[in-house]
C-alpha cells in the first residue's frame, strides 16, 4: 500500500515536491543560543532545550556570544550576570543588528526586570532564577509559537487600524506611527497595541492580558504587563502621566480608550 503524499492535482511525471515560500520547514531543528557562565546551568539549560528538539550552542561570555550571533539563532537565552559584556549590553547590541532574534533573559534580580524588559535592552521575555524546567520550557515553546505566527504571512489580515489622536497601526506591516511619525516598537509592545486596538473600550486584566498577548499566564509576571504598558504609554501618549488612549481600570486592569475619530 502506497500511501500519496503529493498533491493529487500535480503531474503525475513530476517528481518535484516544492514547497511554497514561507512555510516553516519542520525538519529544520531551531537553534538556540544559550549564554550562560555558570558552566553547570548551561549544561543543564541545554540538555532540556534539546529536549524539545532544538540545536543548542553555548556561549560563556558576552564576547563569544556576539561572535557566534553573527549567525542566525532561532533564540538567545542570555543570562545578564556575565563577566565582561554583560547581558543587557549584549541584548542591546542584538537589537542592533538588522536581523530580528528573539531574546530570553534570565536574571537573578527582581530589580533587573525594568531594565531587562524596557527601552534600555529590549528582550522579549524574562525568567527570574532560579525558575523550573517547565517554567523555561513553556516560555521558550511561547517564543516559537509567537515567530511561527509572524513568519506566516498569510495568514496576517491585511489590516490598517487608525486610531482617532493621530495613532495609526498597520497589521501586516507591523508599523506604527503618530501623525505621520514613525514609532519604534518592540514585539510584545505592538502585540499588546494590537490586541488593545482589536478590542477598543474592553477591560483586560494583566492575566488576561499575559495569556492573550505572551501566550501563558504564571503567577507573578505582572509585572511585564504594567512595564510594557508604561513603555507603550510613554510612545504613544500624548503625556503619559495622563494617559488619553491606553487607560487604567483602577482595581481591574487596562482598556484602549480611543478619542472619537476625528476626521483629518
Ligand atoms: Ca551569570
């Protein structure tokens, strides 16, 4: 028994299997870069990465980390305590190179969450340790699922919101701009955008908002809610200390709260 894999509609003659552009390719292994200096922790942070079928490399400094980015990751899980570069330095220069890798941080201070997380280095996401394998796993498997979304065109409405107040959102593009003024947005600040933009008037918890817009919900991450927020506010509010469009719920959360449109 033959089972047919290709196209039925194709010519039988033609033992080409094309493969339309875009398409993830599944057999490819994700790689990964681990920068880690804690030799012990790298080799188990690695060992359950591979796990999930990814190819990891290791890096123990800053340095060697931005030579061995100099190809293309999949993920950069990066650890901010490093001798030398340390890893904000590094997540910043990453953000500046013209390719686009997502960044896992791993820190061992609450206090580096703001720093981790806003302008200053840019990182899709952050663990504090020490954190659970399953923690890692699921963040990681939150990133890819994320990228596969981004790397299927096709499936991204064509969609332009204009927002009243000069705020405009192209979805498939994912530009933003105010009054005609290009805004620079991270990831997770124009996935945050969208989904408020999606949903004008709605009241978001920061749990929803964590399960809607990072893909999973533990407890204690809240905090990147309100920071992307006020980094969000801080880019496209008028005055962010009286916020016009991205409003607080007092007690419940966060809705958008567009202007009336205003005809331009
Ligand atoms: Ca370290």
């Amino acid at each position: 028994m033959i089972i047919e894999l290709r196209n039925p509609a194709a010519n039988a003659e033609d033992h080409v299997v094309s493969r339309e552009p875009g398409l993830p390719t599944a057999t490819t292994p994700r790689r990964v870069l681990v920068v880690e200096d804690e030799s012990d922790l790298a080799r188990v942070v690695k060992r359950h990465v591979e796990s999930l079928g990814c190819q990891v490399q290791l890096a123990a400094t800053g340095e060697e980390a931005l030579v061995l980015a100099r190809e293309v990751f999949d993920l950069v899980l990066l650890d901010v305590m490093l001798p030398g570069i340390d890893g904000m330095e590094v997540c910043r220069r990453l953000r500046a190179l013209n390719r686009y890798m997502p960044v896992l941080m791993l820190t061992a201070r609450s206090s580096d969450i703001d720093k981790v997380m806003g302008l200053e280095s840019g990182a899709d996401d952050y663990l504090t340790k020490p954190f659970s394998v399953q923690e890692l796993l699921a963040r990681i498997k939150a990133i890819f699922r994320r990228m596969d979304a981004l790397a299927a065109p096709r499936e991204t409405p064509v969609r332009v919101v204009d927002v009243a107040g000069g705020l405009r959102i192209d979805a498939a593009t994912r530009e933003v701009s105010m009054r005609g003024r290009p805004l620079s947005l991270t990831q997770k600040e124009f996935d945050l955008l969208l989904h408020f933009a999606d949903n004008p008037g709605r009241v978001y918890s920061r749990a929803q908002l964590l399960d809607a817009v990072w893909g999973y919900n533990h407890e204690g991450y809240e905090h990147a809610v309100n920071c992307h927020i006020n980094r969000l506010r801080a880019k496209i509010e008028e005055d962010p200390s009286e916020p016009k469009l991205l409003m607080t719920v007092w007690g419940v959360g966060y809705k958008f709260s567009p202007e009336p449109a205003i005809a331009s």
